[in-house]
C-alpha cells in the first residue's frame, strides 16, 4: 500500500524556513535555466556546484604564481611546499578518520591501484578479489587489471557479490554467506560503501569485522559516500579507502581524490607501496639522498608535489564542510531524502519503484526511482522542465537532494515535474 502524503509548494517553503542550513545554499552557484530561474540540480552526486568561495581562492594561487614564481613555494599566502597539510584535518573530519591516516592526492582511480598495490597481496590459495556484481565499472577494470598483472584469471579470481534474483540491493546476511564460504581464498574485499547506482549504504565496520575474521584485507571505495553519509572510516577497522572529492565534496570536475589507509599499517613492513619524492621524510627530501625515508603517516603514499590549482578547489570546498559539519548535514539529509521518498511514493506503486533501502541507516541523500515502463523521452521531459538528474538504462533516474545547497523546495518542484511527465 501507498501511504498517502500530501505536500505543497507552501509547505516546502516551510521546511526552507525552519532549515537552519539554508543559508548555505547561497554560498553556491546554482546554475540558471534559460528562463533565470535556478535549475533544480539533484546532481550532486554526481558533479558537486562550485562555492562561490572557489573562483577567489584560485585566483589567490595564480597571483602568487605570477608575483612570485618559484618563491611561491615558501612564501606565497598558502605556502605550496606544504599544501596539501591545510586540506588533512578537514578531509579527516569528513570521512571520519584520524589526521595521521588521511591524504589528498591523485584521483580516485589512481589511489584505487595505489592502494591495491599495497593491499592486494595474494599468496598461496588466498588469491581472490571479492567486489560487488554493480561495483562502478572503473573500479572493476582496476581490479581485472591488478589480477592480471600478478598473473591471475579475473574470470576465476574476480567474485561478485550478487543481489537475490528479484532484488536490487544486497542483504546483509547474504554479505556475511559469502565471505564465510569464500574467505579463505580471498585476499582482498573492495566494496563500494554507497553503491553508486541503487544508492546501499553499508555497514563498513560489521563488513570489515567478517572480512578480517576470515584474514581478508578490507576496503572501500567511498566516491560515493564522502560528504554524504557518516563514514567512521578509523573506526569501521577497514584496510584502507579511496574516495573523489568532486561529487558530494564540490572540488570540481576531475578534482582531487583521497585515501585512507588504516593507522595499523602506517610504517609497517608487510605492507609495501609505490613511491615518490613526495612520500619522503620532509626534512631531507632536498638533499636527494639514496635512500626512502617514508613519512610515518598516509602521507608517505603521495608521489608527487601536488597540483595546487586542483588542491585550492578542493580546500575551499572542504572549508565548507569543515564550518557546517558532516552531523548537522546528516541531519538535514535524512529530512530531505525522506521527503522526496514520501512525495514519489505517493505516485503510486504501479508507477513507481524505489529501489535504494527505505531504511535512512542504509542510504545517503541519493534515491535511485525505477519509473515503470518509462522511455528516455521522460527523463528528457523532466530536463526540458529544469531538473538535473540522471538517467540509468533500463528505467532509472538516479536524485540526490544534497543537503549542503538543496532546498525542499527544490524536492517538491522535482516531484511536481516528475508527476506531469508520468501522468502525460
Ligand atoms: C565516480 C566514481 C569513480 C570515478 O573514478 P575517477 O578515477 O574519479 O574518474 C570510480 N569509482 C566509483 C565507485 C565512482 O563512484
């Protein structure tokens, strides 16, 4: 049965009232439609909007770079030869980890074989990768093509976990099934930690204890999860993470990734790595000695100096996140989803299907509506119509109302389009 909800526009300008983060959305660019009025952008997700904070801060970087050239390293007014360290404590906060176990560096793909490099130490029968059947395809490729570099059959080696026939997320019992009846020829199990495409929010601290009982590594991609779900990452025990910071963390198109690597594995020596100059002991690395002299923090995965135009994004995005915290935007998105989720619903189960969990603990800002029999031509209905959203064959249009700059109001307009269009 449908529960009946009603809502109008009123009542979302209400909600708008009685938020105490509205005001954040007028820190960012909101994009206008041809008729200037803003686009409904449930995007965020995807490619986060810019702050309005960002243009100002990278104009900052390249008048330091022409005033001052080479010397901006020390003495520019964001010093480049220490950069990346303003970004740690505040990408730490955000993904829940401890300062010494965060770094900003790479893109997302890169730190994934970076890490996999460290973590994916198949020996003896314990040689497979366990992923999700819908992991993102990036990160399936990545790992297809670690297995085939240690000399191993991704058609034997790869496993999948599989919903049941019928259903689009996994269940958690299922999770545990196989990693019990696997685990002992498992080396690596990487999980997306909110799925990108049904929108599952995981229990990353219950799935690394079953990964760990059965001596697996543990990690978690979380391009979809950073700066939107509460992630604890230090203390879910997880191996390691990876994460973009152009999605739900506003740095940018193709802006920064991040990683976390587990305190427990901070100069260990069981765990080997790729590395560069700028994993170096900090102290000597401009004497070009011999030998590595790794950073005793995530740091000593970083190869090379980092591009400070890609960092500045980044860092004033986090700002952001840093001054509002991830508690207060968990808040308020848990109220924003729920309302979008009682306004679709209402249209009614012949209409539509939701298939991300109905359970607040098991999803972030992003609903992922099956829209019953619909054509593309109704996805562009909607954005001729001013809605940015996106669009999955075979009938899925992917929304997340993010709670940093989108409004109920926004929510309810979506709703109201999205109801025309199904009913025409
Ligand atoms: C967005 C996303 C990526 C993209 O990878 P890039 O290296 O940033 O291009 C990879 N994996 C997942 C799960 C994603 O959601």
């Amino acid at each position: 049965m449908v529960k009946e909800f009603q809502s109008s526009l009123a009542d979302a300008r209400k909600m708008d009232e009685l938020d105490d983060l509205s005001e954040y959305r007028t820190r960012y660019h909101i994009p206008v439609q041809k008729n200037g009025e803003p686009i409904i952008y449930l995007c965020g997700n995807s490619l986060g909007l810019q702050p309005k904070s960002t243009k100002e801060n990278v104009l900052q970087e390249l008048t330091d770079w022409e005033n001052l050239g080479v010397e901006g390293h020390f003495h520019a007014k964001n010093p480049w030869m220490p950069y990346h360290e303003f970004l740690t404590k505040a990408m730490a906060k955000v993904v829940g980890a401890q300062p010494n176990e965060v770094i900003v560096m790479n893109t997302l793909t890169v730190n994934l074989h970076l890490m996999l490099v460290s973590f994916y130490r198949p020996q003896g029968k314990r040689v497979k990768i366990l992923i999700e059947s819908d992991a993102f395809p990036s990160d399936k490729y990545a790992v297809q093509s670690q297995l085939r570099f240690h000399g191993y059959d991704p058609q034997e080696c790869l496993i999948e976990f599989t919903p049941r026939p019928g259903e689009s997320c996994l269940r958690n019992e299922d999770i545990k099934e196989v990693i019990e009846r696997e685990g002992s020829t498992i080396a690596l199990i990487l999980l997306g930690n909110t799925n990108y495409y049904t929108g599952q929010f995981f229990d990353i601290k219950q799935i690394s204890i079953w990964g760990h009982e059965q001596g697996c590594m543990v990690g978690f991609d979380c391009a979809h999860g950073a700066g939107n779900v509460p992630l604890n990452l230090h203390d879910s025990g997880c191996d390691f993470a990876v994460w973009c910071n152009y999605k739900y963390l506003n740095s940018g198109p193709g802006g920064m990734g991040g990683a976390f690597i587990n305190e427990r594995h901070l100069n260990s020596e069981g765990i080997p790595r790729l590395e560069g100059w700028w994993g170096h002991n900090k102290e000597t690395r401009f004497k070009m000695r011999d030998a590595f002299d790794p950073i005793p923090t995530a740091e000593a995965w970083q190869l090379s100096n980092p591009p400070i135009l890609s960092m500045v994004s980044a860092w004033s995005a986090l700002k952001l996140f840093d001054e509002v915290g991830m508690e207060r935007l968990r808040r308020k998105s848990i109220a924003l989803t729920a309302y979008l989720e009682n306004l679709v619903k209402s249209l009614g189960e012949e209409v539509i299907n939701i298939i991300t969990p109905a359970d607040p603990e098991q999803r972030g800002s992003q609903l992922s509506i099956q829209v019953k029999n619909a054509k593309k031509d109704l996805f562009n209905t909607i954005t001729s119509e001013g809605v940015i959203a996106d669009w999955r064959e075979p009938e899925v249009i992917r929304v997340a109302p993010v709670p940093m700059y989108n409004s109920f109001e926004d929510v309810f307009r979506f709703y109201d389009i999205l109801k025309k269009a199904v009913s025409e």
